[in-house]
C-alpha cells in the first residue's frame, strides 16, 4: 500500500508527545492521524477509525495501555499495535507481549524506530 | 556533570556570586575558549606565566601561544593539543566568569585545583564529563544516609542529572538541597513510583520558570502558560521516572510502576522531611522534590 493512504492513531495522555509523535508521522507521508488521550479513547477511537497501526503509551489516566491494546485485540485480532512508552521495564514488555503486543518502543521515541515501523507495515500492506 | 557541580562549588565557596553564576551560565556557550584558561586547567602554565603573556601581548602584536613558548612556559606540541581540544564544559564556564571578570584566573587556578582534589576528581573524569561516576559528587551535596535506600535515592539524582542535560541542555547549577517546601502558588507535577522503591516524586516552578523550561525540553518557543507547558513538564518527569523504573528493571530485577504525572497550580500542602534539589537555571530554579 501507499504511505500516504495509511491511517495512524496515536494515543498518549500528554498533548506534547502526540505532537511530537503526530508530526514525525505526518512527516513521513501518513495524511490520517488519529489521536487519543486515554486508554478508553484510544478503544473507542480504533472502533471508528480503523487504523493500519497504533502507536499506544503505556501509564494512561483511565484505563492504561495494557487494558487498552487487550481490549482492542479482542475486537480485531489482526491490529498491529505497537507500545510507546517510558516504562520499557521487563515487567511491561511481558505484559505487552502477553496482551499481543506488535512491537514496543522506548520514550523519548527515536524518530527512525517509528519510521522503520510505519515503512514495515506499509510494505505489508497495512494491517 | 561536572559543569553542573563546578557551578555548585563555586558558589558555596562564595567565589561567585548567585547572579555572577547566572549570568555565566547564560554566556557559557557563546564563550570562547582562551589558551590561558586551558593552559591553566591542564597545569601547563601558572596563572602568573598567563598574566606575565598578557603583558608582553599588550607590548607587541603576537599571539599568546607564540609568547608563551618563546619565554619557555609552553612547548608548541602543547599549544597544538590545547588547541586540538574540544572545550569542556566547566572551563567554558571558567573561561566566561574570567571574561566577565568576575574570577581572576588566579583564582580561576586555585577553584578548579581545589575542586578536583576535594572531590577526587582526575583530569581524565572531567574529560569524560556525563560517562564516569559521579557518586560523590552526589554524597557531597546531599546526605543521603538517612534515607531507607541511599544506594536507590542516589542512582535516582545521579539520573535526574543526566536527564536534565540530556533533554535540556547543560546550562544549569545544583543549589545546596533543602528539606520541605511551604505552600506556595508555584504550578507542581507530581509523579509516584510505585513498588518495592515507593517515592513521590515533583517538579515545582513559578509559571514564567516553567514556560522557559518547558520550551527547552520541547525544542520549540512557547511564550504564554498553556497545555503544552504542562504537557512538558509532566513529560520531562515521565521520562526520567520511566528510564529509572528501566535501569532498576534491567540492574536489579526489581519491577516499579508509575502513576500518571499531573501538573496543577498551586502548593497547598506543606511538605516536611523530603529531598528538595533546587536546579538553577539562567531563567530560573525549578525545585525536584523527592519523598523519603
């Protein structure tokens, strides 16, 4: 698929990272970013938007990450979800892994990591 | 680190000013680096074979360096690795205060020899600045043994120094640690870690402190209080707590959590037997508060 058709959400509770993470995104040729600000947001906005991968910050107000990206799978087996998040801990990357987690990224994000992914699913053909 | 720490001592060794510290903080990267300061700091030259330099050059059009080897102070292959040099940090800060005339470099001499044998400091670890381990440097500004895990409460300033250069840049000083913080209407992002090693951890600043620090950490020029100011500082906290929840995970097997940060105005609480580490910057102190 092309980058420009892929669709992209972003959840993180800090408005700043969503820019920064949304920016890099729309910089590599991505036109739909989606975003949201909590762990319930981010399951009801995948149920509207249907995006080709999720980019999900663990320790969220609400419901976190974890919660979030199990329930997500138990609606769409096949989304790609890939966790951002500062506590890249053994503990967390277990539960990531064990919630079905497609990749887990270590804040601050390294720009080439979110690009190498984006491209990887992409070349796909997105989800 | 030892930028940050060398600013500390020249101020608890009153031989600045707090105000003579800023300013040099402020001017330290627009500084550029002198042959006598770096002939002073490598032990090459007295601070009266720099001045006996400057006489002569204000006698004759020649450069320092020129001088200084034909009086016999100084080889040329001196001269060449002092210029070869990139410039540290705390001597970019001497430099400045020298400059300013704030320090003689008399006085520079004696400060930055007395500094590195107070603190058992070889001229290799100043060299390497943010990679070598600075414990006692940490020891000498906070006593930590009253704390249930000094060993912990130490990896965790020595991170919080190395974070605050990482996404803010190194123009800061430690100022002497207080004990409790009184009500006050500074704006407060608090963030617990929560587990084997429970802590509350804060960042404490007036609004016009804060909007400057935030713009520092977020690359971009933000003028007015608003959610990205905010966002800031609770990201700055989130990842510094989130890389030591890592490092603990990673050295010691022991699985922290975090709360979600959040920032609000106003202390209404008084906060009594805590670290407090005030952080001078050129715009400000922010004040990182850390429960016992």
């Amino acid at each position: 698929m092309n980058i420009n058709e892929m669709k992209v959400l972003v959840c993180d509770d800090s408005i700043l990272s969503r820019k920064k993470l949304k920016d890099s995104i729309v910089a590599l040729g991505c036109n739909e970013v989606f975003e949201a600000a909590d762990g319930e947001e981010a399951i009801s906005k995948y149920k509207e938007t249907n995006p080709d991968v999720v980019f999900m910050d663990i320790v969220m107000p609400k419901k976190d990450g974890i919660e979030a990206v199990t329930e997500i799978l138990k609606y769409d087996a096949s989304a790609k979800v890939v966790m951002a998040s500062s506590v890249g801990t053994q503990s967390f990357l277990k539960d990531a892994i064990k919630a079905g987690a497609y990749d887990f990224l270590q804040k601050p994000l390294d720009p080439a990591q979110v690009e190498r992914i984006i491209n990887n699913i992409c070349t796909q053909g997105g989800k | 680190m030892f930028t940050q720490f060398f600013g500390n001592y020249l101020l608890n060794e009153k031989l600045v000013t707090p105000e003579q510290l800023i300013d040099g903080l402020q001017a330290k990267n627009n500084t550029r680096m002198k042959l006598g300061v770096l002939a002073i700091n490598a032990g090459y030259m007295s601070s009266s074979q720099v001045e006996m330099v400057h006489m002569k050059q204000s006698m004759m059009d020649k450069r320092f360096g020129d001088i200084a080897v034909e009086l016999g102070f100084v080889t040329s292959e001196q001269i060449d690795e002092l210029l070869s040099q990139q410039p540290q940090g705390y001597l970019l800060l001497g430099q400045a205060f020298v400059d300013k005339g704030y320090m003689t470099n008399a006085q520079f001499e004696d400060a930055i020899k007395n500094y590195k044998s107070k603190y058992s400091i070889t001229d290799d670890e100043m060299n390497e600045a943010q990679d070598s381990n600075p414990s006692h440097l940490i020891d000498s500004l906070i006593d930590l043994s009253a704390t249930s895990s000094p060993d912990m409460y130490r990896e965790y300033i020595i991170l919080l120094m190395n974070n605050l250069i990482r996404f803010t840049g190194d123009d800061f000083t430690p100022l002497q640690p207080e004990s409790s913080i009184a009500p006050n209407d500074s704006y407060i992002t608090t963030q617990d870690i929560t587990g084997k090693f429970s802590i509350s951890t804060s960042l404490i600043a007036d609004e016009d402190t804060l909007i400057q620090f935030a713009s520092k950490y977020a690359c971009e020029e933000i003028t007015e209080m608003n959610e990205y100011v905010s966002a800031a500082a609770c990201d700055f906290l989130n990842i510094h707590n989130g890389l030591f929840t890592v490092n603990i995970s990673n050295s010691q097997q022991i699985e922290l959590r975090l709360t979600p940060p959040d920032t609000v105005k106003g202390v209404t609480q008084a906060q009594n037997d805590v670290i407090v580490i005030p952080i001078q910057y050129p715009f400000g102190v922010i004040k990182f508060v850390i429960s016992k």
